[in-house]
C-alpha cells in the first residue's frame, strides 16, 4: 500500500514556488550573463546552463519531499498516465492543479527575475523555431522522461537531483533548442525579452515538441520497463507525508 502524500495544497505550493525559483534562475542568469559576458554568447551559454544545473539540483532537493519536484506539466502528465495502469501517480484533478500552478510559477518566475535586475518586465521577440529547435525539444523531452522514470523505478530516486541537474545542463549544449524541454518554463520566458525569453510564436511549436518528446520518452520506458508505472508515486523523487513532516 502506498504511504500518504501530503495535502494538495501543499503540494500545489511547492509546485508553484520549485517552477517560479527555476524560471528566476534560467532567466536571471541570462540576464547576468548578457550583462557579465556581452558579445560573447558561448560563454553567456555556459553561465546560464552553470547555473540552471546547480538551481535545479537544489531545487529538487529542497521541495522534492512535499510535491515530487515535477516542475514540469510533461513530468506530471506522464505520471498520471502511467500511474493509471497500476492505480499510481497523480489523479486528473492533481494534474490540473500540478499544471495551474507550474504555469503560474513560471510566469512568475520570470517577472521575479526581471525585478531583480532592475529589467522591465515585457514580451520576448526572439524567435527560436526551426526545424532543428523542434527535433532538439523533442529528444530533450523524451530523454527527461526516460531518465526521472527510469530511477524512479529501479528505487535510485535519490539520484534524481543531479542526474536531471547533469542532464538538463548536457542538453544545454547537445541540443539546438538548449533544452527548454517544459511547458510552464517555455511559458513563463515568453515574459522576458532577454538572453533566455522566447517570442510567444515560438512557443506553441516549442510545446508540441514537448508533447511529442514525452509520449516518445513514455513510448520507450514501457519498452524498457514495462512496470515503471508502479514507481509514479515516487516521481521525481518520493514524497510521502511522514517524510514531508519529518
């Protein structure tokens, strides 16, 4: 029987709070670093992934225990899914309150950060699709869910944190998207029109990607853990109420 998760609307605060702070780290470091490293977008590149995989890490760390540390509506759609073949993960009504809130918090997130750097809070205009930018989210997409499924179910979530830090800052540079792989992060920089924001045409593209790369990711978990539903309560990292209490 599984343990106890917390209330929901505790969880739907964590939710809320995880996705706003890493949108103010993604954003706020671009910001830092077009002003640190003008000219020179390699190393703006270097300084925004730095610093997304350490705010990622101790994010997951910090608010796992009391959501999951999903941050992600394609983390918590793929839990519901496949929670549903063995009575695991989030019900409809927790993914609708999970997504609400994720959303909120990345646009959040971004006006935050724009506060912060004194920046006026406005609408992207960089365009970032292509062809390529679709086939990069995608596979940044798909690889995100394999990875958080997979350790969820061979009971290595305590891994989870700097594996998807170490992944999400790799997929910075392998992929031609730099690894939005996220609806409520793609969101929430539509609100900042700097280093990291992104042209609100741009977005829907952005998130079909995203959709297709997790049905994909899902596609090859079940091929390569066929079982990996049972492990949904424990996605990303387990979260029960003794432990969120504790």
């Amino acid at each position: 029987m599984n343990s106890p998760q917390p209330p929901l609307w505790r969880r739907a605060i964590a939710e809320l709070l995880g996705t706003c702070l890493l949108v103010s780290i993604v954003v706020g470091s671009g910001i830092a670093a077009e002003q640190l490293s003008p000219g020179d977008v390699g190393l703006q590149l270097l300084e925004n992934s730095t610093a997304t995989v350490l705010g990622l890490t101790v994010l997951i760390l910090m608010l796992g225990p009391v959501s999951g540390a999903h941050f992600n509506p394609v983390v918590s759609l793929a839990d519901w899914a496949l929670g549903r073949r063995s009575g695991a993960g989030l019900t409809l009504p927790e993914l609708g309150t999970y997504v609400v809130a994720q959303v909120t918090g990345g646009i959040g997130g971004s006006v935050l950060a724009n506060a912060m750097f004194d920046v006026e809070t406005s609408i992207s205009v960089k365009e970032r699709l292509t062809g390529g930018h679709v086939v990069g989210e995608i596979v940044a997409t798909a690889g995100l869910i394999l990875l958080i499924f997979a350790l969820a179910r061979t009971s290595r979530g305590v891994l989870a944190a700097p594996a998807v830090g170490a992944y999400i800052g790799a997929a910075y540079w392998f992929t031609s998207s730099t690894s939005f792989a996220n609806p409520a992060v793609t969101v929430g920089r539509i609100f900042s029109d700097t280093f990291a924001g992104i042209a609100p045409g741009s977005v829907p593209g952005f998130i079909v990607a995203q959709l297709a790369g997790a049905a994909a990711g899902v596609g090859l978990l079940l091929v390569l853990f066929p079982s990996a539903g049972r492990a949904a309560d424990d996605v990303v990292i387990p979260h029960h109420a003794d432990t969120a209490d504790s």
